[in-house]
C-alpha cells in the first residue's frame, strides 16, 4: 500500500464550510502552503475535529508528524494517526503493544519513527504499525512520562513526573538526572534542543540547560516557576511557557507576558513557525505575537491548549482538552480580530523563499 502524504492537499476532497450552523460553500480553491503572516488569525480557515470525526477522544495533549506524512496526537484513549481523511487508533484493545490507553508526550526521531510518552507505563516507538516497549530497566516500565526530546547525538531524553530525566542511546541508558545533579525538580515538563546543542530542561521549580556534560540554572526570576513548554527565536532568546505568563529569556533577564496581554496568565504551549510568529497556548485559548509585536487572540476559541504543532506542509495544528484544531490558508469568511496586547517586537530571519503551492478546501466546524 503507497504511503498516505496529504490527501488534503492533492485536489481529491471538496468539502463544506459549516460555520455557528451556517452552511457555505467555498467557491473555489486557494492557493496555500503554510500561513500567510500577513492575515489576521481570524482569517484561517479552521478545521475542528473531535471523538465524533474518528479521534479516540476529544482531548489532544501532543502532536507530531512522521516523515511519511502521518499526523500523530496522543490522547486519554490511545493515540491516533491521521491521514489527512481518517483517524487510526492504536490502543490496548486493537493495537498488540500498546500497553496504555493514556499518553502524554510524543516524539519523531531522525529515522523517522515515532515514540510515544504514557502516563504510567514509560515509553513505547512506533515501527511499521507496530507498538515496542522501550525498556532500561528491569522489571515492568511504569514510569510517568511528561516530555521527550532528542538530541544532536541521537540520544532520547525522557522527562519523568518524580523521578528526572533519563537519556538513551539505540534503546540503552547512558545518564540521569534528578536533583541530586542539580534539578531544581525532579518533576520535569519539556525539553528544547537549542540550536548551539545545549539541552534546555524545564522543571516543576525552574530552568536548567545541559551543555558539554554539566548542568547550570537558567535565570533566578524563574527559579520556582513551573516551566511547561520552551520555544527559541531567531537571535536565539527563549520563550517558556509558565504559569504566571509567558516568559521571555535572554540571557539572565525575563521579561513576563502575563495575563493582561495574553489571553489567559496561564501558558502551556508555545511555538514558532517559520514565519517567526509566535503562538501562544494558554488556558483559555491561542493567540500569535507577529514579529512586529502585535499580539492577537483565536476568536470562539475559550478552552485550556495542550498542544501546538506546524506541520511539513505550514499549518498549524493545536491540541486541546476538546479536540484537535487545524488552521490553513485557504478561503474563509473573515472574523472580527481581538488583539490583546502589543508586546516588544520580536526580532526575525529574512522571509523564507516561496514555496510550492497547494490547493484546498476544508471543513470548518464548531461545537
């Protein structure tokens, strides 16, 4: 059977626009390949998927795509791997393997294969359809999984509710860290590969980066702060989602985006896309800073974002506690803005060069 890339994006759907109950037909097909920068993010067309479009249930905690095109979000009740027309659900009951309906954290490596976080029984990859434990050490793998990374090595970093990190190297364990290294947590919550190699760490209590085999502390300001998800920009500051706001790192000093600029002070995910925007997920909804600065919300969009992923085609997918979001640049019927705030421009890379375009229509749904 030939690999699924993007059936979306090769003219073989024609769909409908249903909108606050409204029926319309998009008349005709847009040129899009990534977001165009220059549209309000109420001029998107969005795409909304729950348990009642194929997904095992409607809460989405992380995304990630495989290099052949597959579209993966870990949920409550198994993954599930979207091909751009269906949803497969790999769980305990269908899927040999699967030792967990409930996952938490997900990965792709450089091969391409996908691994996979759970709540209460360590790490499982993805190999030709088919679901391995990862195991270093003896005995069942009943480990809290809440982030994975890989490194430039090709070492997977697992980030554990209470008891660290752990590194593997092709399936073996090669190091550890907990806060006798120098954690300020063991409770560890995202990682960041930056672009000089250092891995950055977030933890329940702080910031830490790990370069040339030693640990240090990122800045003081977020020593104590719970650090959920790490971002770089183009000059190389850090963006860390906190539950305060939105922490913006260069070098040691933080500046706070907090809830008056934001639409929630509370921030789970974030993410650049290759535009240099920054979105921003927060606990009750997404808003993008534009590299001038200007901060606006996702309208109709209230809920608690987990998850926030830019795929190989430009689009934006977020993860929610109500289902998986997907937002392109095709045709839709534009939308009062609400902007938040304006923030400090964000400094950026020269635009990147054009690429090939893709054509589509797409379903728009609102609960």
């Amino acid at each position: 059977m030939s690999r699924v890339r993007w059936l979306l994006g090769e003219n073989r759907m024609r769909l409908w626009a249903v909108s606050l109950g409204v029926v319309v037909q998009l008349g005709t097909y847009a040129d899009a390949y990534a977001l165009d920068s220059h549209r309000g993010v109420a001029q998107y067309a969005q795409t909304h998927f729950t348990a009642r479009d194929g997904l095992p249930h409607s809460f989405s905690g992380a995304i990630a795509q495989t290099t052949d095109g597959y579209l993966w979000t870990a949920t409550q009740e198994g993954l599930a791997r979207f091909d751009g027309v269906t949803f497969t659900t790999f769980d305990h009951r269908k899927a040999p393997g699967v030792p967990t309906n409930t996952f938490t954290a997900l990965t792709v490596d450089a091969a391409g294969t996908l691994w996979a976080g759970t709540r209460d029984r360590g790490v499982v990859q993805v190999v030709d359809g088919e679901v391995h434990t990862v195991a270093w050490e003896p005995g069942p793998q009943e480990q809290q999984i809440r982030a994975l990374a890989f490194d430039g090595n090709g070492d997977l970093w697992i980030g554990m509710r209470d008891r660290g990190v752990v590194r593997l190297h092709a399936g073996a364990l090669v190091g550890t860290l907990t806060t006798r290294d120098g954690l300020p947590s063991d409770d560890v919550r995202a990682f960041l590969l930056a672009r000089d190699g250092t891995m950055w760490i977030g933890t329940f209590k702080g910031l830490v980066r790990w370069k040339a085999g030693r640990i240090s502390l990122g800045p003081v300001a977020l020593n104590g702060s719970a650090i959920h998800a790490i971002a770089q920009d183009a000059q190389g500051d850090l963006w860390c989602a906190t539950d305060e706001g939105l922490a913006h790192v260069r070098g040691d000093a933080v500046e706070l985006l907090d809830g008056s600029r934001l639409p929630a002070s509370d921030v789970h995910s974030v993410l650049f896309d290759r535009d240099g925007n920054l979105w921003i997920g927060t606990g009750a909804g997404v808003a993008r800073m534009t590299p001038d600065g200007e901060i606006q919300r996702l309208p109709q969009f209230e809920v608690m974002i987990l998850a926030l992923f830019e795929d190989s085609e430009g689009n934006l997918w977020i993860g929610s506690r109500k289902g998986l979001d997907r937002l392109i640049d095709g045709d839709a019927i534009p939308q009062a803005l609400i902007r938040v705030g304006q923030a400090p421009a964000l400094e950026t890379e020269p635009p990147p060069t054009p690429r090939r375009h893709i054509r589509d229509v797409v379903e728009i749904r609102r609960e």
